[in-house]
C-alpha cells in the first residue's frame, strides 16, 4: 500500500498514477510494495528531521527511512519547497522533479544508493528511465517481455491469473500483448510458468503453445484442476495482480 501525507498544502499530485508507476518500478527491480508513506513536508521540518535523525545540518530534498526490503516498506520526507527551488535552478518543471525526487527515493528502497560517483550516476540513470516509463502514457516499452516474464514469475503456484490482468497492471492497453510475450518464451517455458496464464473465463486458451496436454498437466502438478480446458474454481482460484501486489 503506498499513502499519500501532506504536512503543507496539496501539490496536485495525481497519486493514484504515481502509485501505479511506483509499483511499476519495483516489479522491474523483481520486487514489490509493503507500506510506503510519502509525506510531503517544508524545509525546516525536513531540516529538523536531517538534524535529529542523520546528524547533518543542511537543507535536503529528501529523507527516506527504509524498514523492509521486500516487499519493500519505508518512509519518504520530501520537502516540497526544497524540490521548488531545485526546479527553478535546474529549469525543469516542477511536476517532473517532484517526481524524480519521489522515485529517488524508492530506488533507494530498492536497494540503489548515492554515495560514490559510480552509484550516483547509476541511481541517476535508474531515474530518469522510471521518468521515461511515466511519461511513456502506456505505451509498452521495447523490453515489456521481460515485464510480462516478471510479472508472471510472481503467479504463486497453485493460482492463475488472466492475459487482461497482467495487460492490466502493466499497463499494456491488450491482453494480447501479454499473449504475444508469452508465444516468445519457447525454450524458457521452464524459467516462466506460463501455464498460470488463462484467459478471463479460466480456459487453457494458451494451450497450443505447449506439447499436447502439457498446459493441463503442469497446472494438476500445481494443485489446479482443470476440466474440459477450464480451470475448476477458476473466481477462488484467480490471482489479481493489481490487488495481491498491493499488500
């Protein structure tokens, strides 16, 4: 779950999309969200925080406070008249550096730091490509295969999920892209257990792309009983990303 607190007025912050790429982003790193809250705050306070919690007595964009690795938990202190007048001095829009400084943040969740050159220009890096996945208005990336082989790495055994779920959450616009993915695995079926994947009625529709009556096999391997191509309790059965990964 990712929450939302401002210590200072609204910014206009179109939270449900951020979150949206927040999660994103963490799925690409092979992770997920616990709790994370943002809180939105002003210089002194974030200048109070700097003092009392890390010893240093300058003003900073952002304080993060990491409690769980994965699925990832932690607490984001962006001091929104730091990131104002790091816009202005860089010429950039205040809405994108807010967001860099909020995915800066959760790279560091994910494990990414800032302390040497080489991990600077790494993190920097890592930004500005999460950067161009929000402003990409869903459009699938060239690697979106290795989204979608992720994404389904993540189907825990025993469960299904839908080609529209999956299209869903990464933000694909068809549930045919996730089909399209799934056709390219050949040799890696082992390494992706694309047997979890139906369609939205529960029908083994992707049965072609394995040997005659592999699909069903490996799902009774699983736990899952299927009849007549059609997974048996496919409603309790049916893993919804955008739900299960929102913990």
């Amino acid at each position: 779950m990712i929450e939302f607190h401002y210590l200072v007025d609204p910014i206009g912050l179109p939270e449900k999309k951020v979150a949206d790429w927040i999660k994103k982003i963490a799925l690409q790193y092979s992770n997920k969200i616990g709790m994370i809250n943002i809180v939105f705050c002003t210089n002194e306070y974030l200048l109070d925080y700097n003092r009392r919690f890390l010893n240093h007595d300058y003003y900073t964009d952002i304080i993060t406070f990491p409690f769980a690795e994965n699925p990832i938990s932690g607490e984001l202190y962006i001091s929104v008249d730091q990131v104002k007048i790091q816009a202005i001095e860089l010429g950039e829009s205040f809405d994108k550096e807010i967001l860099r400084v909020i995915i800066h943040g959760i790279l560091h969740l994910l494990g990414l730091n800032d302390k040497t050159k080489s991990e600077q220009l790494e993190i920097r890096e890592a930004e500005n490509k999460s950067l161009e996945l929000y402003y990409s208005k869903n459009k699938p990336e060239p690697h979106f295969y290795d989204q979608v082989y992720d994404l389904v790495k993540m189907i825990p055994s025993g469960r299904v999920s839908t080609y529209g779920a999956l299209a869903s959450f990464l933000s694909l616009g068809s549930a045919r892209m996730v089909g399209w993915a799934l056709n390219q695995l050949k040799g890696k079926r082992t390494e992706v257990p694309a047997q979890r994947v139906v369609n939205s009625k529960g029908i083994l529709s992707g049965k072609n792309f394995f040997g005659p009556g592999e699909m069903e096999v490996l799902l009774n391997q699983e736990g899952v009983e299927v009849k007549n191509d059609k997974v048996v309790e496919f409603e309790r059965l049916f893993w919804d990303p955008s739900t299960e990964l929102d913990l």
